[in-house]
C-alpha cells in the first residue's frame, strides 16, 4: 500500500527521513547540562540563514504569525504608527494583527501579483517628517502570491527619507531558501517559521532581532508575556528557556541547520532557483501565466499559476488530492478561485517537481483544461537534463 506522495503546498513542507528521525525521541530534560550545550550553538548558528551576525535569533513555540506577533508586542506601544504595504493574504494578515494590536497601520495598496510598493513607502516616509511611523513592514516573499520583494530597496526608501524607523520582515517562506542579508538590509526583525525552509514540522516561530530593536524592547508599551522577548533573553543567556521548550522541534532544527550547512547555504538558495525555473518552464509551456507580473518578482519557492478564465482553481486543487493524492496550494484571499499554488521550497528535487508537474498535468487535462498532457514535464526535463548537477548521496 502506498502511502504518500510529496507535497506541493508552500508550507508545511515535505520533512526528510533525517528530520523526522531526529524528532523521534525520547523525553529530554531541559533543565540538565546537555540541553544548554546543545542549545547555545543551535542559536548561534541560526544566524546564518537570516544573513546576520549583530542579530539575536529567538525561538518561540508557535508558528510564523507568533512571529509577527513578537515582533510587534515586544517594539512597539498602542497608538504607534506604521507603514505596510498589503500585496497578499500574508501582507494583509500582518496588517490585520497589526490594528488588533492598537497599531495605527499606513496600509498602502498594491497589486495582488506585485511587489512591496516602494516608491509609495518613500513617498510616505519623506512627508512624515515628525517621524510617527515606528516600523515599516513587509512580507519578503508573498505566498499567497508568489512574489519575492526587493528588501534592500526598501532599505534605501527609509535611507533617502532619512528616517528612523525599524523594519520589520516576514520571511516566512524566504528564509533558509533564498538569500536573506538581515544586516545588509538593515532589517530590524525578520521571522520565519520551522515548516517551511527549514523542512521540519509546524511549531515554532523563528524570528531574529537587532540590537536597535531589542533597545526598544525595553520601552514598548503592548502587552506580552509568552512572548516577552526579554525574558527570553535573559533564559537564553543561561542556556534555558523561560518554560518549557518544544525539545522535539529544537532537535529537528539542530539537524535541519546541519543538512543546511553540508549543503552549503549557496547551494541551497541555487537548487531552490533552479527547480524553481523548471516549474515556470513548465507554467510557460503549458501556455498559463504566473500571478507575479515581472520576472525580477518570480519567487524560488512558491509559483502562484493563473488559471484559464472559466476555470476555477479550487475544482483544481481538490481533484487533484482526491484523484492523485497530491496536495497543491489553492488561492487565497483575492485570488480564490484563481491561481493554484505549486510549492517547490525545502526537501525538494528535480524528480520530485517533475512528479508534481506531471500530477498537476493530468489533474488539468481531466477538467478539460487547454493544456497538452506531457508538454510542462517536457518543458521542465530539458531545463533541469540541461543544468544538471552531480547527484550526490546524502551520507548521514
Ligand atoms: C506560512 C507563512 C506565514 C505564517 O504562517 P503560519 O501558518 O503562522 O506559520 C507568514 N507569512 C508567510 C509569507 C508565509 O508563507
């Protein structure tokens, strides 16, 4: 009996043998002397994947939306301003739990399909002279979407206004695969989540803070307690947690770190691109459309695909894992019904994408879609024969 197929949503991602061995263990204590030693290194090293060395990284049991949610109780009081640009389901949610937090949020409109609108961040930032706005938000790369932004550009936004506040970056379905320069880019706070890059189950939020925001960490007003990142902190230093920490996941993550560093970061952001390109390959032979408009917005982890017009891309996705066993992303938000989502991030290979193409083929040709059975597998196969790499064995 067969018993399962890879995933192709953007998260939660498919998890490798290494990694569910890793979390398949017996009971650790977390207050003995081996924890600690474990535990230091693994933040350390985390540090890597967020492109950051001044940064401190903090794990918070939870997913990416406790992420943002740290992010903004720990730095930010009620009443505060802040600049977003809501592009996608993800942009907007983060707004959302912006104003549920007393937040005034500058919530500028771009469209579904497009990047963080940077020229209206300028604009905004330069005319607010008195410096109200205390963070400005962006999702690096919008799944809903998928669409990669360009972070150092918003950099330069807050740079040319001269202004002082933080920036905050949802990194959720970037981080571990696509290069993420948090210091380069004057990041303030960056979250990411343990199911999407880093292969592992959903549990725990990932999130990596700069000195100038953990500074303001001391005189924030919004209410916390789980997730006080101070108090954090001061468990860190001692090489503990301030309650009980999910050991499982905190082991999984010490070996996904370790798969990520055999790898070698470099090579993980190339095969992402790589699969990536097969995919749009296949998307252009089968004479679709991405919903990002340009190339330089084409994200390496998640294509979000428009269907023909008449056709609905929910019908799609259910047919999919009711006929085929195989999950793809449906389309969220303003894009219900529209796109389908093939994920192509973390525990992913050629063969692997050509498997989910070709279900994604035959679900397409069952509902009488205008595509040729075979012509995106074709498409991708002479793309990834062509760039092909040495394969080689992962030895444990
Ligand atoms: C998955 C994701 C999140 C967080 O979602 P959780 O379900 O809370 O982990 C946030 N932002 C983006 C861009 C995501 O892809």
């Amino acid at each position: 009996m067969p018993t399962q197929n890879p995933v192709f949503i953007p998260g939660p991602t498919n998890v490798p043998d290494r990694l569910r061995h890793a979390m398949d263990m017996q009971t650790v204590d977390h207050r003995a002397p081996d924890f600690e030693r474990q535990f230091v290194p693994l933040l350390q090293s985390l540090k890597s994947i967020f492109g950051t060395t001044s940064g401190e990284v903090f794990l918070f049991p939870s997913t990416g939306t406790g992420g943002w949610e740290a992010a903004v109780t720990n730095t930010l009081s009620p009443g505060d301003e802040v600049l977003a640009g809501r592009y996608g389901m993800f942009s907007h949610r983060w707004i959302e739990l912006c104003r549920k937090q007393g937040l005034y949020v500058h919530a500028v409109q771009a469209d579904w399909g497009d990047g963080v609108p940077v020229d209206e961040y300028e604009r905004i930032l330069a005319a607010d002279t008195g410096h109200r706005i205390k963070a400005v938000l962006a999702c690096h790369n919008e799944t809903a979407t998928g669409v990669t932004s360009d972070i150092a550009a918003v950099r330069r936004a807050l740079d040319a206004a001269e202004h002082p506040a933080m920036l905050f970056v949802d990194g959720v379905s970037s981080i571990a695969s696509m290069d993420f320069r948090m210091d380069d880019w004057g990041v303030d706070v960056a979250v990411t989540g343990s199911q999407k890059g880093l292969m592992l189950s959903p549990g725990l939020a990932i999130i990596a803070v700069s000195p100038q925001a953990l500074e303001a960490c001391h005189s924030s007003g919004c209410t916390r307690s789980y997730f006080d990142i101070l108090a954090m902190r001061d468990a860190n230093r001692a090489g503990s947690f301030p309650y009980t920490p999910p050991t499982g996941l905190i082991r999984g993550l010490r070996e996904s770190m370790s798969m990520l560093s055999a790898e070698g970061l470099p090579r993980v952001f190339a095969r992402h691109r790589r699969i990536a390109e097969g995919v749009r390959r296949a998307v252009g032979a089968w004479g679709l459309s991405l919903c990002a408009k340009r190339p330089e917005l084409y994200s390496n982890t998640v294509s979000a695909i428009e269907v023909p017009r008449g056709f609905d891309s929910g019908v799609l996705v259910r047919h999919a894992y009711e006929h085929y066993g195989v999950s793809f992303g449906g389309g969220l938000g303003d894009v219900a019904g529209r796109v389908f989502r093939i994920g192509h991030l973390g525990d992913m290979t050629d063969v692997m994408a050509l498997a989910g193409l070709a279900a994604a083929e035959m679900a397409m040709a069952n509902l009488d879609y205008p595509i040729e059975l075979g012509s995106g597998v074709v498409a991708a196969q002479q793309y990834y024969s062509a760039t092909r790499n040495h394969w080689k064995q992962e030895v444990a």
